[in-house]
C-alpha cells in the first residue's frame, strides 16, 4: 500500500475540466513543423514554390588544342601510282576459232557474275560480227553504245584507243601481223583493269608477249 502526501493532491481524470473539442467547421490548429534539415524540393523563402525542374546548366567544354602545324611537304613532284598489272590468261585457239573462243569466254564470264559493261572485246584481223552489223547503223550510234557502258562492247584493235578501260578485256587474235598483234596486246594490256584473256594461237601469243608487251 502506497503512502499517501496530503501535499501532493491527487486529481483524478474527470475532475481535471472538459476537454477541449475543435467546434464544427473550425479547423484544428496545425502543428508547426520542426526546423529540420532542407530538402532540394524545399523552396527557399523568397523563392517561388516547386515548379518544373530548371534544366542544368551545360557542361563546361574544354577549349580544344590548338591544331599542329602541318608537316611541310616535299619538294618536286609526287609520282603516280602504278596500277597492278590485270592477270593474263591463255586460251589456245588458231586464227579461224579465235572468235568463237571469244564468246566462249564472255559467257563463262557474264555466267560467273560478271557485268556486261565490264567486258570489252578487241579482234586484231576481222571486226567481230557485232561490231560489223553495228557499224552498219553508223559509227556514231555504235561508239554510243560504248558510251553508255551497258552492254558487252566489241571493237577493233586497231580502234581501242577510243575505248574505254574495262575491268576484263578479252582480245582474239583473229589475223594480222606479229606487228599488230604486239599492238593490240599491249594496248589491251593498258585498258584491262583485272583480268587480259588472249584468245590465239600460243606460239604466236607467246612471241608477242616476249616482244614486251
């Protein structure tokens, strides 16, 4: 049993007054908050209120380097560069069959996936048959079919200069003297990008490439 202090009185709970209730339509009172540590979204005072997110001010770039001088170049002339010599391939086939060994070959060729704009065709004796029945519509509707570049273009040797370089060219030694077959193989040779394909008869061939060509 506890002591009792007559100098300290005890109240008990319901003689302590009424209770103080908010009236009807008055808003309790709203607790002050709590200085605290500020967020980012707190708005400073004086500060307008959160609104949309000021975009961040953009990254200072560094200054670029100042550019190096430019290495002093040679003196004289630069010289070209030499293209690589297009492979040479042989079919054996005398005089009278070198044409026919010619189309043989453009065939394999457009059969392998080559374009027929790639392929030109020199003859040294004869004109191939194409060109003769071209030619017979008038030289300047033939050498506009060589300008366009479309189509498989069969020229004589003796015309090649007017031609344009291709990346396969095929010549068929069909006639001629040595002379101008040295001739027309070693202009071939210049227009033949990738490939030369010599349609002839070997020993005749032979002797012209051993002449230089």
């Amino acid at each position: 049993m506890h002591a009792f202090h007559p100098e300290e009185p005890q109240i008990p709970e319901s003689a302590q007054g009424p209770r103080v209730t908010p009236a009807a339509g008055r808003t309790a009172p709203t607790p002050r908050p709590v200085p605290g540590p500020r967020s980012a979204a707190t708005p400073r005072p004086g500060h307008p209120g959160p609104g949309p997110a000021r975009p961040a001010p953009p990254a200072q770039r560094p200054h670029p380097a100042p550019p190096a001088p430019a290495a002093p170049r040679p003196s004289g002339r630069t010289l070209p560069q030499e293209r690589p010599a297009a492979q040479l391939q042989l079919i054996p086939a005398p005089a009278e069959g070198a044409i026919d060994a010619a189309d043989e070959a453009v065939d394999l060729l457009l059969d392998s996936g080559r374009a027929p704009g790639e392929i030109l065709v020199l003859t040294t004796g004869g004109q191939h048959p194409w060109a003769a029945h071209e030619l017979s519509f008038g030289e300047a509707a033939y050498w506009a079919q060589h300008e366009s570049g479309d189509d498989v273009f069969f020229a004589h040797a003796a015309n090649a200069d007017r031609c344009a370089s291709r990346a396969v060219v095929v010549v068929a030694v069909d006639g001629g003297t040595d002379e101008s077959t040295v001739r027309a193989l070693t202009v071939a040779r210049k227009h033949a990008d990738a490939l030369l394909i010599v349609c002839g008869d070997p020993q005749k061939v032979n002797s012209a490439l051993g002449a230089g060509v």
